[in-house]
C-alpha cells in the first residue's frame, strides 16, 4: 500500500508576495513588541504605588473648604446663641452655619463661622417701610 507524502511541498511565492509576507511578519514583531513594552510600564506603575504606600502612619485629615477635619474624631465647635433665641432653619455653606430664627419678637439671622469658632454675623430682619 503505498503511503501519500506527509509533507507537501509549497511552491515559492513571487517576490512582490514574498516582500509582502516580510513587512507583515515585521510589523507582527514590532507590534508585540510595543504591546509588550506597554505591558511592562503597566505593571511597573502598578508595583511603584504598591511600594509607595504608606504603613499605617498618621491620620488623615479630610478638607471641605477652609477648614480641615481629623478622620479619626468629629471637628467639635459650640454656637453660643443668644437665649430665648427659637431656630426656625439652618443652612451651611462652606464652613458656615445661618442660623434664622426670631428673637423677642423680631426675625434674626447668626451666621457662624466653624473655622474661628465664632458668630461673625448678626442680621436683623426687618420688614415693612
């Protein structure tokens, strides 16, 4: 029984089809190349942040505006309000509190301040002509 040749012969491409193959085979190389010099930079940023971080120092501190708060208590301040005063609402902007309110009859507004700890405003309101 005859056996059939494992190995059939190619026959050689032309040469504008062998200049071809070439560039393709190079620009394969050169682009797993570049994709493996990427990869490389990738995992090199990854281990330099793993490496820069930081063992357990000390707290950090979160900033909203001008004024820092510690992570590890609440930022303590007292609005020291004049008595009898009655809140009706409060808002915060930035590190500001508005306090509206009325006070003996008439409407009155106290703006304090968290960073100085302090009222620095006092606003009475008043209405008509």
């Amino acid at each position: 029984m005859p056996q059939p040749e494992v190995e059939e012969k190619e026959e050689p491409l032309d040469p504008a089809m062998e200049r071809i193959r070439r560039k393709m085979v190079l620009l394969q190389l050169v682009s797993g190349g570049i994709l493996f010099v990427c990869f490389m930079a990738v995992l090199a940023a990854i281990v330099y942040k793993i490496s820069q971080r930081p063992a357990d120092g000390p707290a950090t501190v979160a900033t909203s505006g001008s004024f820092t708060v510690p992570s590890d208590q609440p930022l303590k301040a007292t609005a020291a309000l004049p008595t009898g005063f009655a809140i009706d609402n409060v808002s915060m902007s930035g590190s500001q509190l508005v306090f509206l309110g009325q006070l003996n009859g008439s409407r009155k507004v106290f703006v304090f301040d968290i960073v100085l700890g302090r009222i620095v405003a006092d606003v009475t309101i008043a209405t008509g002509p």
